[in-house]
C-alpha cells in the first residue's frame, strides 16, 4: 500500500509509522507534517534513509501542501491515515479558534483530496467526543456525541465530517477512536511523561483539582495495531473503538508512578482544576475485538514501567522539548 499519513511526528503517528516500517515493509509513507511545538522530526530521524518512507512538511489546511505530500508516492495513495491535530485540551480552552482550523478545516481539505482520488480515509479519533460518564458505563460506537471542550468540539466536528463524506459522496472512510495513549515518544506536557520527566528533574507532579478524575489507559503500539487493522480490515463507513479496559483515577497513575520512581508521595501536589473537566471516560471495545480480532498486548504492569524506563533512558529527546514548553 502507499499511504498518505498526517501529523507523523507527533506521538501517535510517530508509533505508527515506526510500527508500519516494522510489520508492513514493503509499504510507501508519505509524511505531512506541520512541525507545530508538538511535532517533533528527531522521533524519525533513524527512519530518514528508508526508502519506503518520505517527510514533507506541510500544512493540511493548505490543498498545495497535501497535493506535493501524496506525490511523493508512486501513482497515488491507497489511503490516507489522518492523525494532524491540536491535542491539548488546556490550550483549547485558551486559543480554540487553532483547534477548528486544524481540526475541522484541515479534515475537509483532506476530504475532499481524497474524494478526488476516491481513496480509503481513516480518521483516528478520540473518546472525548462522547462527553463524560458517570461512575459506570462504557462508551460504545452508537454513544451520541457530547463534546465537552473545545478540543473534543473540534474532534467531533471533524468525525461528522468524515460520517457526511461517507454518507453523501459514498467515500470509503473509518473513524477510530480511543482512549488515553501513553508510551514511548509522548509529548512531555502529558501526564505520564510529564510526571516522570518532573520526578528525574527534581520536581513535583501537578495533579488537578483532587485527582478524581477517570480515565482507560492504552498503550500507543496497541491502538496502533488496532489502527492498522482498521486501515486494512475495516468496513467502510464504520467507526471503531479502542480501549484497554484499563480504568485509573489520575491521582492513583501519580501515585504508581512516584512508587515506580522509587519516591515519596510527598512529590505530588494538587493544582487547580480544568475547566470543564470531564470526570470519566471508558470504551467498550467489542466491535474492533469481534470483527477484526483486535486485542491488546500490553497491560500496566508491564506497559507503565517500560514507559518510564524509556524516558530514563531517553533524555536527550524530551529535554529539549520540555524546555522549549517550559520558555
């Protein structure tokens, strides 16, 4: 397959790059990528000389961008994996005009190239499109959406994109969509790697409001094997969850983490809360487990350590990004 791949230096799509190289070597990657402050070109530098795979930065917002990135690929895209967003839930709160450039006319741009080239489109989503739970339930794929955040708003207006592409031009897409990654190459304003970089220099973990807050937690090469099965096995028009059935209050991640770091717990501290903060979030992954046989390898027994050992292990590339967002 060539495939078209946005915002691959990010953290998702940067797994799922390396992850393509690995088990599908004889595909084509195409790279559209803007490099905002989140991007980062060094988490592929070691794949520079593949020649299965091709960097082109660029915007997705703009139709010369993305027409120059798809040519990098023999004929044409097979597909597009649509990863380029704004993530970050406290900077939507402050500039949310970005995230619905980004996020919602960036999506139709890649629409409507895809239209033109009648290519598979796979959107990977989120959970925060449902909204917020209570004490129980799971969020399934019929879950009507309820973003709560500007970045959720965002998210979900795009996914309604991606329905109505499919719905009045018969567009063959997939949407994804799951619940918090963590892993290796994730972006140091996040919790987990957050933490573990504040704990290595010396500093506490910021923890909001009191720490209640839910979420299911998934390794990043976990959701990208189930990304790739959604790619190659999905049926068109349908919308795919991932989660790993693997639900942690924050305070009690920041808690296993101070323990794994071999502190106190005295390194925590409590911040204000987020706005607008949603109290839980929860997939049900029955359908991707069923239809495409999805399942995940990692737990947190195994997965949260690795992780921690990776930052260890890897200063020299989160240092420079956490003093660039630090100023």
């Amino acid at each position: 397959m060539n495939i078209l791949v946005t915002g691959c230096c990010g953290f998702i799509g940067t797994n799922f790059v390396r992850l393509v190289l690995k088990e599908k070597p004889k595909w084509n990657i195409a790279n559209l990528d803007a490099l905002t402050y989140a991007g980062n070109f060094e988490s592929l530098k070691d794949a520079e000389n593949n020649l299965h795979y091709n960097f082109f930065k660029g915007d997705i917002t703009n139709d010369t961008d993305i027409l120059s990135a798809g040519d990098l690929l023999s004929g044409k895209p097979d597909a597009i994996v649509h990863f380029a967003a704004e993530s970050h839930v406290d900077n939507s709160i402050k500039n949310p005009g970005v995230f619905i450039r980004t996020n919602v006319e960036g999506t139709l741009k890649l629409l409507k190239y895809a239209k033109e080239k009648n290519i598979r489109f796979l959107q990977v989503s989120t959970d925060e499109v449902y909204g917020t739970l209570g004490e129980t339930g799971l969020f399934t794929e019929d879950t009507p959406l309820a973003p709560n955040s500007p970045y959720s708003a965002s998210k979900a207006g795009a996914d309604f994109l991606v329905r109505a592409w499919h719905e009045t031009y018969k567009l063959d897409t997939v949407i994804t969509r799951c619940s918090n990654n963590y892993g290796p190459y994730q972006f140091p304003e996040k919790l987990i790697p957050l933490a573990v970089t504040n704990l290595m220099q010396g500093k506490k973990i910021p923890v909001y409001g009191k720490g209640l807050n839910i979420r299911d937690w998934l390794h990043v090469e976990d959701h990208c094997r189930g990304i790739l099965l959604a790619l190659e096995k999905g049926v068109a028009g349908r919308v795919y969850n991932i989660g790993g059935s693997n639900e942690w209050k924050n305070i009690d991640i920041a808690k296993e983490l101070v323990k794994i770091m071999g502190m106190e717990e005295d390194k925590i501290e409590f911040v204000t809360d987020r706005l607008g903060h949603d109290l839980r979030y929860a997939i049900d992954a029955t359908r991707i487990r069923k239809e495409l046989g999805w399942e995940p390898k990692y737990t947190f027994k195994t997965g949260l350590p690795e992780t921690v050992k990776w930052y260890k292990e890897n200063e020299s590339w989160w240092k420079p990004l956490k003093e660039r967002l630090c100023g």
